[in-house]
C-alpha cells in the first residue's frame, strides 16, 4: 500500500504557484529524492506532506487518511504520530541537551523514557554526547541529534528537507549512511537535496521545476 | 520535561526575565503598599467610628453655670463652664429617650499623679462606669463608660461605682510603674489616695489618661455636683435634607417640617431635645466630623484603588511587550516545538507557565518591597505603622497571576496566528 498519495495537489501564494497540480505515489519503505532549483517548491512540497501546511487544492492520503482538509490541531495529531522531521538548519533547542532534545518529541508524542532516548542517540552513534548542548556539538552531530529526534515516536513517515545541506562531505556521508540503513530496516523517507550523489543511492528522484514535477527517475 | 523545558527558557533569556520580573515586581509593590495601607487606615478608621460610640457630646454652652459660683477661685485660668449633675437623668425624659443607648458625664481635670516611678502630671476623668437608675419616667437605666467602651482591653476590674478606685491607661500605667492593684495619689485642688483596679487599653488618647468614678474625680477637682461633658450614643435615623436644614437652624423649617423633623430620631433632633431639658447645655453630633473623614477616606481609597490599577496596567503593558517579544524571537523553537508534536495550546501553555514563573518571583519581591513602602507610607503619611493584612498576599498573587494572563495575551494571539511552515524557514 502507498503511504503517501498526492492528486492535484497545488499551493498557491496570490500568484505565485508555489507547487501545481502535482501528482505523487510513494510506496511503503520506499526511500524517495526530491530535486530541483531554489524556488521550485520543495519545501512547500515537504510542509504539506509533513502536515505543517495545507494546500490550496488537491487531495493529500497521508497513511490511508486524506489530510488536505483537516483543522490544525487535526494536522498536529496526525504529524505527532506519522511523521519524522529533519530540516536543513537542524532546529535543536538551545538549552536543552543533545538527550533532552530528543525527550521533547516523546513528550509531546506520549511520554519520555530518557532510556529510549539514550538508545535513539545511540543508533546514530551520539550515545557519548547526550549531555551536550547543541553548541557544544558539531553540526554533523546536531544533524544527527535531529535524526535520532525525528525516529524516536517510530514515524511511518521520515521528511528530511536538504538534511546534508549544512555538512561538509564526511559528516554528508554519515548521515547517508544513517538514512540507508533506517531504510534497510523498512522506512518510508522522503529526502529533499541539490546533491546528485545523495539522490543517486535512493530508490527513485522526482525532479521538480516551477511548482510543477518535471520528471522521476528510478535509480534502481 | 516541561519543568526541564521552563527552567531552560528562563535561564536562556535571563535578561529579558529578569526585565519582567522587575516590571511586576513594580507592579505588585504598589499594588502591597496601596492594598496594605487601603486595609489598614480603613481599620484605623472604623476603630474611629466606634471610638466615636458616643454619637453626641453634651457641653456647656457659653452662658451656662460658672465654676466660680461654686467657690472656684479660678487663678489665671478663664472662667471654665459646667452642667449640673443632678440634670443628667433628664436625658431619659426626652421625646427619643429610648433611643439614647448609652450615656455618661465627664469631669475632666488635670491632677497631679503619684505612682510607684514617680509623679506625672495626667488628665482625669470622672464618668460612670456601671450606674444603675431610675429615670425619672420610671424606667430602670444602667448605663456607663463599661457598655460605652465595650471594645478597650481591660485588665482586673472596673472600679466599682463610688469607691476610691480607679482604672488607668496602659501609657500612663506604664510611666507610672502602676500594676492592677497599687495604689496612687491624685492631688489637683484636694488629694486623694485611690487603688488602681484595673489598667486599660483604649487603642486611643484615653491610654494616657486616668479614670474614676464621678465623684472621686469631683473631690480631686473641688467640683461637687458639677460635669464637663456628656458622652451620649444614640440610634439616629440617616440624615437627610430636612435634618440637614434643621441642623443649621430649627427655625427656617415650616411648622408641618419642624414636626416631622422633631418626631425623627435625627441625631439633629435629638440633640435638640437634649439641650431642651439640661440648663445651658450645647449637643454636638460627632458622627458628623467622623462622617466627613469617611468621605474623604472613601475617595483617598479610591484614588489608591485607582493608582494600583494604573500600575498594573502599566505592568501588564511591559509584561506585553517583552513576552511578544520573546515569542517574535523564538519562532523557530515554537515552530520546532510544533513540528514535533506540541499543538498551539501546549505552546502557549509553555509561554504562559514561563511568564507565571518569571512574574510570580516578581510579584513575591515586589511584595516584600511593597510592605516596606506601606511602612514609609504609615509614619509619613499617617504618622502610624501600617499592619500587613493576611488578605494581601493572596490577592496581589491573584493580580500578579491576571496582570500577567492579560499581558500574555497579545503573545498567545500572535502565537496563534504564526505558521509552522513559516517560522521554522527563518
Ligand atoms: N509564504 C509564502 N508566501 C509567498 N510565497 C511563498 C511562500 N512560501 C514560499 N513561497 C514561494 O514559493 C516558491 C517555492 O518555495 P520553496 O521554499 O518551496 O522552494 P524550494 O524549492 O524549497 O527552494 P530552496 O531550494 O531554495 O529551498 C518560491 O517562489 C517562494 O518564494
Ligand atoms: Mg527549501
């Protein structure tokens, strides 16, 4: 079954056509670039999929439900419990250390079991780190801070929005590494990046261009 | 994880917290101040009122009888004036004398008194404490200063009514070196060796002061038969325009108005009444000058009722501005906050709990500071300590808390409106 379905989805600002009329399957555990130029629409793409935003039209299947229509507090319920957000300045609160800003995503999803958490630090091999505050960490291990974030509530669904645009090569290639095996074990990931090299080890790239998708390419 | 999360917030913006600790603690300091001094001189002044139990005093009026006539040679002192003792169950002859609650006479005279420390120089007053009477209409009256003065502390015994007794003023007791028990020596034109059953607390000027029964007070004056004043309390009916008239002169009123007001338990009319029947006699409401203070302690209240607000508004305003402010600067965390899970109320409940925090420690120094400027307010003001009321620190943290729910509002509303999508591409 497909855990993401888009029809005609369009988002438009006053006359801007951020993302038109796209059309969009997305397998279980499949693992999914996006490409294109700045502008293209891959983050209004990514927030609509993430429930973070709606769209003007069209019909969103998130899992099975149709999320297009929902209110915003339906659209918090949905996103706690399906999906898992990696963004490109990695977002980790300040104050809170490499551990506890896992913990926030359990609290707010159920409740925090600090173990699991150290556990989740511990699969993107940060188990060392997790009293340290995000200054106090590099930005490869920020990146992976959010990774072991975005997996801790078991999403059916991982959004990373240009998640290697801010690593130099070494900490791009460790991440990766993290995304293949999530997706060995069965995820379902969406990845939006301007590196070839990152799309060429996923299953298949949808390039878009002005709001529109121009082209997929299975790289299998 | 929420405490965690407080914690880390306020710690991280320490200045900005800090900034709104100090607006509230501003706020709640005058908020103290005002709420302490507004209770307190409220107290103050209703212990005034019934300080003013005795509603009317009964003096003499300019042509009454002189003291000399008695045999007062007077020295350099001006001709002092007297009413006539055996006129005082009169009062319960007039028209309202079943209004008349209470009265009794006062002979005052300044006498020398000899303690165990010393001898000082005190007022005396001669007054009945319990006198039991037929009025001349029948009726059996027990009146005197014990039901009068039904609110002073009293310890051991009121003198009984013609003994050589007396019962004195906490002060004067204390200069004296006096305990329930001793005996003094008051001389001012005779001398007179009385025992001091008991020693009061009046709250008042009377603290400083002696008192005995009537005669007593008589034969140390050398004024037998003779009284300065009558402290009279008496149920009136609430004044109005016609006994406001009347007040001012009986006779401008029509002969229907005169009878209507003479028929009134107006405290003017029973004044009236009361100069009818004793000789020379001159009654003045008193409730009247207390009346007056009550007004303008109403407004002095409503003036402070008004400045707290004022303040609070004006902390209410900074809290506003910084909690909006901290929100504006923090959108990525509440969009981040959002991305993961939290809805808009779990947000505000975050920002909320923050604000509470940071302004309740304030609101807490402010209070303390607050009581300290009630006490400046009270010795410079009113020229007395302002007592805390437990009622105050409750109500200042139910106004901390809604000063800060208000100006938190703007914040929650702009929270509201602000787009996940939006804040977490800044
Ligand atoms: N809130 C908005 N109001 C108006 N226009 C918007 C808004 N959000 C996005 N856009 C526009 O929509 C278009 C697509 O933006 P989007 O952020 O999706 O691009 P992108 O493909 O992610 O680009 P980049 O690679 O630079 O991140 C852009 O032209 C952008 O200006
Ligand atoms: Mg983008």
């Amino acid at each position: 079954m497909d855990i993401l379905k888009l029809a005609n989805v369009s988002k438009i600002y006053g006359s801007v056509k951020a993302l038109y009329e796209a059309n969009m399957s997305v397998a279980g555990g499949e693992w999914l670039a996006i490409m294109g130029p700045s502008g293209s629409g891959k983050t209004t793409m990514m927030n609509i999929i993430g429930c973070m935003d709606r769209p003007t039209s069209g019909s969103v299947l998130l899992d099975g439900t149709d999320v297009s229509g929902l209110s915003a507090p339906e659209l918090t319920h949905i996103r706690r419990d399906k999906i898992g957000l990696i963004f490109q300045q990695f977002h980790l609160i300040s104050y809170l250390t490499a551990v506890e800003n896992v913990m926030v995503a359990q609290y707010y999803h159920s409740m925090t079991d600090e173990g699991e958490a150290l556990r989740a630090l511990a699969r993107v091999g940060l188990e060392d780190r997790a009293g340290h505050l995000p200054r106090q960490l590099s930005g490869g291990e920020q990146q992976r801070v959010c990774i072991a974030r975005a997996l801790i509530n078991y999403p059916k669904l991982i959004l990373a929005d240009e998640p290697t645009g801010n690593l130099d090569e070494t900490n791009e290639g460790i991440v990766i590494d993290i995304f293949r095996r999530l997706h060995g074990e069965g995820s379902s990931i969406i990845v939006v990046t301007h590196d070839p090299e990152v799309a060429e080890v996923t299953d298949r790239t949808v390039f878009l261009e002005h709001g529109r998708i121009a082209k997929t390419v299975s790289n299998r | 994880m929420f405490l965690r999360m407080l914690t880390g917030a306020i710690s991280r913006q320490k200045a900005r917290a800090l900034t709104i600790a100090l607006a509230m603690a501003l706020g709640a300091s005058l908020a103290t101040s005002m709420l302490n001094v507004m209770l307190d001189v409220g107290d103050k002044v209703n212990q005034e009122l019934k300080a003013y139990g005795a509603n009317l005093t009964v003096v003499p009026r300019s042509a009454s009888i002189m003291g000399d006539l008695y045999g007062d040679a007077g020295g350099n002192r001006k001709a002092e004036k007297f009413l006539a003792e055996d006129e005082l169950p009169k009062l319960k002859t007039i028209f309202w004398a079943f209004n008349i609650v209470d009265y009794t006479p006062y002979l005052d005279v300044t006498a020398s008194v000899t303690g165990p420390k010393g001898t000082f120089d005190a007022p005396v007053s001669g007054v009945w404490f319990d006198r039991r009477f037929d009025a001349p209409t029948g009726e059996a009256v027990e009146t005197g200063v014990i039901r009068m003065k039904s609110w002073w502390r009293l310890e051991g015994d009121w003198p009984a009514e013609d003994a050589s007794q007396c019962v004195v003023g906490a002060n004067l007791a204390s200069k004296l070196g006096v305990v329930v028990g001793d005996t003094l020596n008051a001389a001012a034109k005779k001398s007179e060796t009385v025992t001091a059953s008991g020693i009061f607390h009046s709250g008042g000027d009377e603290d400083d002061a002696l008192f005995a029964p009537l005669a007593v007070a008589q034969r140390i004056a050398g004024k037998p038969g003779l009284v300065s004043r009558i402290e009279v309390s008496a149920l009136t009916t609430p004044e109005n325009e016609l006994a406001r008239r009347a007040a001012q002169n009986p006779n401008s009123l029509s002969r229907h108005e005169w009878d209507t007001w003479y028929c009134t338990a107006y405290i003017s009319s029973i004044a009236y009444q009361i100069e009818e029947v004793v000789t020379g006699a001159r009654a003045k409401p008193v409730l009247s000058v207390a009346e007056g203070e009550g007004a303008i302690l109403r407004k002095t209240q409503l003036l402070m009722l008004l400045l707290t607000v004022l303040c609070l508004a004006c902390s209410a305003l900074a809290i506003s501005n910084l909690v909006t402010a901290s929100v504006m600067e923090r959108g990525a965390e509440i969009g981040l906050l959002e991305a993961v899970g939290a809805s808009r109320f779990d947000v505000s409940a975050l920002i909320l709990a923050e604000a509470l925090v940071t302004t309740l420690t304030g609101g807490a120094v402010g209070y303390f500071a607050g009581r300290v400027f009630a006490q400046i307010i009270g010795r410079s003001v009113f020229g007395s300590p302002i007592n805390s009321n437990a009622l105050v620190p409750p109500l200042v943290a139910v106004l901390v808390t809604a000063v800060t729910i208000a100006g938190s509002l703007p914040a929650i509303r702009l929270l509201m409106s602000m787009k996940p999508a939006e804040t977490l591409r800044g």
